[in-house]
C-alpha cells in the first residue's frame, strides 16, 4: 500500500517537473521571439512612482523615433501585457508601445492587493493615466502620444483626452463605450434572457438576487460578470479558453502574476 502510494507520488513529481520544464522552454521561445535587438530599439519594463503609487509600465519599440502610443486596457483589471504579447508585437515595428497596468490590474495589483490599491475610480485613474503618458513623453522625447482605449479603457481614454487634449496627438477607441449605465443594462438584460431560455434556474436565480445595473460596489459587478463568463456572446465564445496557453507561457510572468 505504502509503496503504491510512493510511486503514484514519484510519478505525480516526475509529471509536475515536466510541465514546468516544458513550461520554462515555451517561456524562453516567447523571449526570444519578442526580443527587440534594433540599435534604436527600448524595452524596458518596471515599477514607476505614479501620483504617490508604484506602477507596472512597458515600453517597447525597435525605433525610438517612431511615434509612441500608449494603450490603456479593458476590465477593470484585466492587464494586456500577459496575454497581448504575440498581437502586439508588429506593432512595435511602427510604434514605441507603452502599456500599463493600471491599479487592480496585473503586476500593480501583485505589487499591492487589494487593500493596497486604493480608490479605484475613474477619476483616480484617469488620472494616473496622465501620469503614464507625461513618463513616457519624458523618456522618449516627445510632446504627444497616441492614444488607444480598449473597452473600459475607452472610458479612461476619453477623460485622459478630454482632461488633457494638449498631450494627445490621436485618441482611437475600440469597443468604445459611450454610455456606461445604459451599456451595462442592456448587457444585464440580454444576460438574463440568455439563461431563462438555457434553462439555467440557478443563473438566473444568482442574477435576480444580484439586481440590475448600476452596482453599488465591486462585488456585485463580479458577480454578474463570473455569470456572463459561463455565458459569453457568440463573439466571445471560447475566447478565454485560447487565452489560457498564451497566458501560462508569456515570458518573465510567474505564476503568481498571472493570478493578478
């Protein structure tokens, strides 16, 4: 029984060094294909001081010259720089690409949880936001930036533009958001058909219990979104699924900052 035991365990090991191996190799293919070698290439990456708080930035490019564009992530939370990586790396022929995990979000969530974050308002990361922009002005040498907002980050986009037009040369929004309150009922709304013509009882009942649109604070938000996970629009059907190998194999990304 005992010796059994030892060989499932030895087994158990033998697998899970293998996977970590198998890991650290398509990790290092990854560098290597990101790899910027340019004699006017930057990539750089770290913690900068933003209004008071370390933040995650990454500046890529294979020509400094290039004009710089700063892309502003969805969520809230959800960081590109793990799962962007491959999609984004042609651009970086064109333009120096500053990405940025905002607060709650990636390598600036790890640095800090939850209680470390602070307020996560739009008005706080607008903000912040700005702060990203005047660093990567400062560093690259020039006077505006390009800027693209992703989702919740064409919310945060459009008051970094409307705060400070003087800094932004171009603002371009995908997914663009232009009525949040009325963008999440409807969102609620379709979600909720969705699972009354599934058939899901439980979903439902979680949804009912949850409300409607506007939430009170973060909780109730995950909550309605862990549902709409398990119940994705037709464009986002096995979207987080494909993600999964890109995220376990981003370069320089541990395990733990792929929790955040």
């Amino acid at each position: 029984m005992a010796k059994g035991l030892l060989v499932v365990l030895g087994l158990v090991l033998v697998l899970v060094a293998g996977l970590a191996v198998y890991r650290t190799w398509r990790q290092h293919e990854a560098a290597e294909a990101l790899a910027i070698r340019t004699p006017n290439g930057i990539a750089q990456a770290g913690f900068i001081r933003v209004n008071g708080v370390e933040q995650w930035v990454s500046i890529r490019g294979e020509d400094r010259s290039n004009p710089v564009l700063v892309l502003l992530h969805g969520g809230p939370g959800v960081a590109f720089l793990p799962v962007g990586y491959k999609a984004l790396r042609s651009w970086e022929k064109d333009f120096t690409v500053v990405q940025w995990d905002q607060p709650g979000a990636g390598r600036t969530f790890s640095r800090h949880g939850t209680t470390g974050s602070g307020a996560l308002t739009l008005d706080r990361i607008a903000a912040d936001g700005i702060g990203v922009v005047e660093h990567a002005r400062k560093t690259l040498g020039k006077d505006k930036v390009v800027l693209v907002g992703v989702s919740w980050g064409s919310v945060v986009g459009v008051e970094m533009s409307r705060r400070r037009p003087d800094l932004i040369h171009t603002y371009v929004g995908a997914g663009q958001v232009v009525d949040m309150q009325r963008n999440e009922a409807v969102g609620f709304d379709a979600l909720l058909q969705k699972v009354r013509a599934k058939g899901d009882a439980k979903a439902e009942t979680k949804l009912l219990a949850i409300g409607a649109p506007p939430y009170a604070g973060r909780k109730e938000l995950l909550a309605e979104r862990k549902i709409l996970e398990a119940n994705p629009p037709e464009s986002e059907r096995g979207l987080y699924r494909s993600l999964i190998p890109i995220l376990l194999f981003a370069p320089d990304y541990g395990l733990k900052d792929i929790r955040a």
